[in-house]
C-alpha cells in the first residue's frame, strides 16, 4: 500500500455516507416493512452487510485512483464522488420520502453515473473499476426492487 492512511480515509468517506444514509432513513424503516415487496425482496438483514462491503469496495477504488498518477484520476474521483452523492439521495428519496417512482427513476441515473465511473476508473486503474461491478450489480437489484414495490403500491 502507497498510503495507508489515504487508504482508511476513502474507506471512511465511502462508508461513512452509507452510514449517515442509513441513520437519517432508520426512522422511515416502519413504512418500508409495511409496504408490499416482490418475493426476491432478501429480509432486512442483508442489506446493511451487502452496504458495508460495497461501500468498503468502493473506497478501496477509489484509493486505487486516488494514488494513481494518471492523468484522468482527478475526473473520475470528481465522477465517483457525484455518484457516491447521488447514491446518498437516493436512500432519503425513497425511505424518507416514499417517493417510489422518483426513487427508480433516480436510481436509473445513478446506474448511468456508476457505469461511467467504472469506465473512468478503467482508464486510471483497471482493478478499481473492476472492484465497482457488484456494486452496479447490486443496484441494478436494487431497481427492481424499487420499481417492484412503486409498481406494487401505487
């Protein structure tokens, strides 16, 4: 490792906004077990696990970048980071605000910012961008999950 210090701190960037996320949405956790879910929905559990690792892949990535002395790095960290936010919005748009459709139609955005910083990444550090493919994996679920339920409780 160039900089383990660099290294924790992109790893506490990216699970911290998964953790900020996950305290302002706990209190909205009530209406989403209330609302109907399409079978493939995992139980509750799942999800802060399948979080932690995809936020700790994440860092991990963009560490990668962060160290790297190509001369995209600077443009895919400005991309991973927009994405990184609008993954965060995305948890208050539809725990928060029960905004199901605006949640998917939000999430299909993100899908669009994570294959472009995957492409990005793959410029600057080809490991980093492969480290992004469960997590665009992951949402890409995620969107079923969530146009799922808009189309089930609308």
């Amino acid at each position: 490792m160039k900089n383990l210090k660099a290294l924790i701190i992109s790893i506490l960037i990216s699970v911290g906004v998964g953790t900020l996320a996950g305290f302002l949405t706990m209190n909205s956790m009530e209406a989403y077990d209330a609302v109907s879910k399409p079978d493939l929905v995992p139980p509750n559990w799942v999800f802060p696990i399948v979080w932690t690792i995809l936020y700790i892949l994440m860092g991990i990535s963009a560490y990668l970048v962060y160290v790297s002395e190509s001369p995209y790095r600077n443009s895919a960290l400005r991309i991973y980071a927009i994405q990184l936010a609008m993954n965060f919005l995305w948890s208050i748009i539809f725990f928060n605000l029960q905004m199901y459709l605006l949640a998917f139609i939000w999430l299909l955005l993100l899908v669009v910012m994570i294959v472009f910083m995957i492409l990005s990444f793959y410029q600057v550090n080809k490991t980093a961008a492969y480290l992004q493919i469960p997590y665009l994996l992951w949402v890409l679920f995620a969107g079923y999950l969530n146009l799922s339920i808009y189309l089930m409780n609308r």
